[in-house]
C-alpha cells in the first residue's frame, strides 16, 4: 500500500504556498543555533543574526516596563492583594490591571472570552481609535486576533472562493499576503509601488492591474495596503489615501488595510493617518466602503512579537457578511487573553501626569530613536560638512573602510530618512571582511557621535 | 454596482462551517449579558451560566497558584532581581521562572519563537511525554499551538484537497471536526460510538463506515479519536485502542488521537493510555503509523482555556510531509509564548519534594474532585443502604422532589462512575419548577455529605 500520507497526496494548495522569512534558510540557521549551544566553538562565528524577520526582542530589546508590570498582574491577580506588591509594581500599572480584570467577567484571565475578544478591552480599542482618529470607533467592529496574521488570514478565508477570486497586492508585499492567498487557493493580482517616488502608490497603476485581472476573468475582492509600508517604509500622504479609498469604493473592492506601523514613522512632516479616518474625514459612511484596519502588538515601539496579540476592526460590511467572520473567529473560540490585555495597553498607553508616563516615554523614545535614526551629532556635523547625512555616513565609510556605498539621496527617499545601497556583490572571499570592517566602522561612528 | 462584498459572494465552506458551541444561543447569551450588565434587574435572572462550552475558569474555578506565579515572573522578568520577590513567589516558581528564561533566545518573551514553539519549552515537553508513556519522545517532533484547536485545523488543511477526501470522526463528537472539516472542504464520515456499551468504539464499525465511505469513492485520509471522549467521557480500554491502532495501520489511516482529556480521569481503575505509547508497546515504530496527538492547556484539572496553548505530537510522517506542516506553522509566526510555557508547565508540574508540591495537589485534587464526584460519604451511605451510588441519589431526588429521573446504571457506565439520565420533557411551565427544586436538591445533598 502507498503511505497514507505523502507529499503527492497533501492539499495542493499547501504545497503551492511559499513563506519566504521562515523557509529554508531560517531552518538551516536554528540547526546551527544548537550545534552552537552543543558544541561551542564549532563554526566560524558565536551567534546566529536573525534579519530575516523584524523580531525586535530577539535582538535585545526591552519591552516596554509598563506593559509587563500590567501582564504580571493579570496572570497572578492575587499580586494585588499583597502589601509587597506596592514597592514591586507602579501605581498606575496596579490601578490599571485592576481595571482590566474588573471588566473581565469572574477576573477570568484563563477563561475563554467572547470569540471577538473581552468586551471590556475592546472598550478600550475603540477608545484608543476613536482618540487617534477624531471619528467614533465602536467596540462591535473589533475582532482581536493573535497578531495581525491570523485576521488576514480570516479575511482571505472568507473573501476566496477559487483561483478566480483576486486580491490586489502592493510589491514588493510582506509574503504572509502571498502565503495566505495561495493557502486559501487565490490569485494575487500585483501592484508595483514606484521606487522612484519613494515607493509611491500610483493609482495610474491600480487600475491598470485592476483592468488587467479583470479581462482575464478575475472577480478581484479587495485592495492590500500596508501603509506605513513594509518593506519600503513609505508613509503615504493624505489626497494619495482619499484617492485610494474612492478607488475602492468606486470599484466595489474591500478596502484590507494593513496599519500595523503606525508608529513606526521616524520624521516630523509625516504623520499616520488610518484609511477609516481618511474615509470618514470625505464623508463616506459605514455603506460606502467595507474596510478591516489591522494592528498588531508586534511592531511600533512595542515589538511584543511573542506575546500574539492585535486586533481587527471591521467597518462597511453588512450584518450577515459579519456573522461570518464570526462564525470563523468562534471556530477557534477567542485570541489568547495576554495578547487581548496586551493590545488594548498599546491602544491607551500611559498619558501624561501617570506615574509610569516619564519612564515609559524614555523606553518608547529610546526604542525609536535606536532603530534607524543616525545620532542628533552626526547630523549636524553633516550639516556642518554641508553633506546630507547618508552621505555623510557613505563618504566615512569609505574612508575609514575602503567599502563604496550609494547614498540614499540619490535614489530619492522618504525627507528626514537616510539610507545606503549597498551591493552585495564582492567576491565571495571577501565577504566576511567587509562585513567585519562595516560593523567595527559603524560601531566607532555611532560611539563618535553619541547624542 | 452589488455589494462588493456580500453573503452571497463570500467562500462557500465557510458558510457550509457550523460551530454550535458558539453559535447563535451564545450570540444571544452574551446580548443579554450585557444587559444585566447596564440595566441590572431587566430580566427575571441576574447572571448568565454558560454551560455550552467546558469553561471551568468562568464558572469560578481558581487557576493553579504555580502556573501562574510561573507565567508572572516570565512575563516580568526583572522582578527577579528584586528581594520582596522572594517573599511574594514559591521558590520552585521562581527557579522554574528562571530555568524558562534561560532557555529562551536573549530571554525574550516578547519575541516571535521557532514556528514549532521555543526548543527548551518543546524539550521540556517531550520529557514530559516520555515520562508519562515509557517511551521516548522528541522535541523536533512536537508543535507548540495556541490550544489544540489550530492544530486540529493544521492537520485538516494539510490532509483535505476536495470533497472526495473524508475523515472519520466519532458521533456525538466535538464540533471542532465538523466545523473545521466544512471548513478546508473535505467531508466528515460519522462512525457510532455504542452508548449501549458506555460510548465504546466497536472496531466492526469503522470498518463497515470505512468501506461504506470507499464504495462511495471517497479517499478516507484519517481517523479522529477522542480518548477520554468529549462528550462521552468513555476511557479507551488497552485491547481496543491496540485494535484501532492496527486498523489504522492495515487502512492506511492518519491516527489523529484528540487526547485532551487525558488528566480528566475520575476513577481509579481507569488509565489514561496515549495512542503513541499504545503503538509503540506493540512494536509500531515512526513507519508503520502517521499518528498526531493534541494536547491542550484548557481541559484537565489546568482549565487554562483563555491561555491558548496545547501541542500536536507528530510522529510517522516523512520529513518532507513535515516540512508542509511546519510551513503551515509558520505562516502564523508562532504559537503564543504565555500559551508555549503553560504547556509546558502541565507536562512538567511540580513534584514531590518541591516546595509548591503540597499547594499544587491540594488544587489539583481540589479541582478534580469538585466537577462530578459524589462525596465519599455519599458513595458510603449508598453501600449502607445497599445501592449503587446513582441509584441512591435518583431515589433521594425522587422523595425530595418528585422528579423521576433514571441512574446511569441502567444504562450501563464506566465502572465507577455515576450518571443519570433526564429527559427534559415535562410541559414547558413546569420546567423552571423542576429546575428550582432540582437545584435545591442538589445542594441540600451535597451539604449532607460533604467529605
């Protein structure tokens, strides 16, 4: 008898289904984690960088103290009876797990919760949103999910019927659109973004590959966006997301924005604006666009990847259509409540005149400002060179190191950011000594000009 | 234009999908909660009881003081360094926090994991297994998930292609299986546990519904058995579960062994058996069976529903068949850590000679015995006056009440335990007087002969 179960006889879908930050690379490299861990000393470098996927936290990055102060005490609730716990925890964290497991019936952190998530928590959500947006937000819409992934995946589950039903995607797109679309047995209907605008979103360009699907025969039932863009970074302006949303609404397309960096935006002149604002802000209502914004726990300034937890929020779809992204959210019963806890912290962290506030914000600034900024010192002596600081940064380089690099500025790049192109095409022998010049290079520039 | 999004457009499985446990009752349920919630006295009751879905947490059960002093101290490690800690925490609890910790990369707990689940906590899991069966067991082989419940829809999307691919599944079942096999299009053949029999699973049966299943063209791709069943609570007997495990190897059947319930065991000649200890203990090895076991931290005595954490087994299955499974869990990322650690918390609990050991068995006997013994004094005063237990308390409830209900031993049970049986067919006016008086019974019963 031929096995039960072999690759021929597996869902065809699955094996089409590629992801490409945890493929065969990412196996290899945790196979040679633990031959480290075994035999010490047995490969030419004593620690595996992961920079396959942004997973803050595995690099060192601290989670934010008032986020876990509250965690803490959601899972031990009797913490809070204990006179120790007040020299332990800040006041504001305490009065603010007290507030949580109050809204949670029987203070159940290890009870299954309604299947959107604990009403109470997405209270707070639509707070958070409605605070960020100026426009209402309403805690029905929300559906807390295990980070964002497991929402899209939700979404093309219901959306896809068969390879005929297409899905715009902006590329280069984050792979869990390509991996969830091939899951659910779609057909990815790609967008380029124009790297010579800075990643612009071109709507000259939605509509080519919109007609162009469609003259194939291709039903296409929605528009990814990803904005604050991932991987290019791009923040789009304000009349370029008025376009997009009377795009979508004009040619009946559910709007799938992916919102989850809205806090990762590193310059002054460029502010997030949710695609519900923007909708709400031309007059259009709950009847003129279906939309579902995602966020996640995992990315901004919190980066608490492991933890699982974000939130959908649904708006425009009707009452039977959301009974089935119900009936599907039920199928796995609820989130997991840490992650539920966790999104609506970040949705309402600390404000001004909370204990915890000065201390968080110094860990929200820190982490921020460590990511990609160049130090205050090197931009002004950049300034002070009358060079723009990558270039600045490209001409040290090449002093110091011998290696050429391109200054983002040629290239155009989003104001206030600075990049380098760099090539990796040296020959292969030489590799590890650029690598190891580049990093002792940076190390010495950053300690130069240390704010 | 039509809606563009709309019911009638949307992915046929996921309207085929039925989920009862958290359906429209519950929908309502949650209605009324939040009624009771903002005009308090607008209904004839004053709390909802939810007893569609086993939620020990929300139904007051207190969670095991380890686990949680455990999942505290991951959560917010720098409490460690501090000294009211010591004073606050068990001591093993806090050595567990920290053997956790050291196990886990740069000790993030906010990080997105290995898709399998962080190695340490899967080592410490499969300690557990092997402990448990006698056999050995493999970290590689385990799948850290978030409940059992994603794995259940793992194995389902890996195995089903279309509609002519079918599961065996036993009725009454969970309506996981049916929901998430409508829901990945493939097709649910019923075979009938024998409630004549105490639930049994008559090997003759599979067999005729599996040639049934072929003569209608249908690639039987697996076998789901629930051991300790849901909704039955029957326990596999050893010669029976060593048929099955033969029957799936002359069939060429996936064993997916749903063994969630394995600590829910309430009598003392009944032994849980995993199917991989029961394989193995006839000589099968990884090629002669495909055999998955989930596990969950929401049953047994734990009840860590909200937690989202559990783990598949994975044994008999080529390597490249496991490269999909693990490709399918990584388009996810990663289970949750909270979930990752409790999971291997209940493989590993404390134990004798640990200082939360004491602690620990009070709660966990605590738990068990609360859900369906009868008081020892109970079981005593039915030997007395020569009845089986059952038998005793339907005939007290019949003098107290007047409700006629029949003992479980007329049916035939699991030796030991105690059931009865109750049609609810009185005239619908009076049933909240059968409902009051039963109440009541019940209570004055228990108090009589408390332990």
């Amino acid at each position: 008898m031929a096995p039960s179960v072999a690759v021929e006889n597996l869902n065809p879908k699955v094996l089409k289904c590629e992801y490409a930050v945890r493929g065969e690379i990412v196996i290899h490299a945790q196979r040679l984690q633990q031959q480290l861990q075994t035999q010490p000393g047995s490969l030419p470098f004593d620690e595996i960088l992961y920079c396959n996927i942004g997973n803050p936290q595995s690099l060192g990055q601290q989670p934010v103290t008032f986020f876990r102060e509250v965690l803490a005490l959601c899972d031990h609730p009797s913490l809070l009876e204990k006179e120790e716990t007040k020299s332990l925890f800040s006041a504001d964290a305490i009065s603010r797990a007290k507030r949580i497991l109050s809204t949670i019936p029987g203070r159940a952190t290890g009870a299954y919760s309604h299947s959107q998530g604990i009403k109470g928590l997405r209270d707070a959500i639509a707070a958070g949103i409605a605070l960020r947006d100026g426009f209402p937000a309403n805690a029905d819409d929300i559906f807390v999910t295990d980070g964002a992934s497991p929402g899209v995946h939700m979404m093309m589950q219901l959306l896809l019927r068969d390879e005929k039903d297409g899905i715009l995607c902006p590329i280069p797109q984050y792979p869990l659109y390509s991996a969830s679309i091939a899951l659910h047995g779609g057909t990815l209907i790609p967008y380029y973004l124009d790297e010579k605008t800075g990643w612009g979103l071109e709507i000259s360009e939605l509509k080519k590959q919109l007609e162009d699907a469609r003259s194939k025969g291709i039903d296409v039932r929605a528009l990814v966006v990803i904005n604050p863009g991932n991987p290019t970074g791009q923040v789009l302006a304000e009349d370029n997301q008025c376009d997009i949303v009377r795009f979508c609404k004009n040619e009946g397309l559910v709007l799938l924005a992916d919102e989850v960096y809205q806090e990762n935006i590193y310059v002054d002149d460029k502010k997030f604006n949710s695609f519900k604002k923007i909708a709400r802000s031309i007059g259009y209502g709950e009847d003129d666009l279906p939309l579902v914004s995602f966020q996640s726990v995992s990315k901004g300034y919190y980066g608490e990847c492991g933890k699982r937890g974000g939130y959908m929020e649904i708006t425009g779809f009707s009452a039977s259509v959301r009974e089935q992204v119900y009936k599907i959210a039920s199928v796995n019963l609820c989130s997991n409540i840490t992650g539920q806890i966790l999104a609506s912290l970040i949705m309402n962290p600390p404000k001004e005149g909370d204990e915890s506030y000065a201390a968080y914000k110094a860990e929200k600034d820190g982490i921020l400002q460590s990511l990609i900024h160049l130090p205050q010192k090197a931009i002004e002596a950049a300034k002070a060179a009358k060079k723009a600081p990558d270039a600045f940064y490209a001409l040290r380089l090449l002093e110091a190191t011998g290696i050429v690099v391109v200054p983002g500025s040629g290239f155009g790049q989003v104001p206030g950011t600075w990049h380098i192109r760099c090539t990796i095409l040296p020959q292969e022998d030489k590799i590890p000594a650029v690598i190891t010049r580049f990093k002792a290079f940076h190390e010495a520039f950053m300690a130069e000009y240390r704010d």
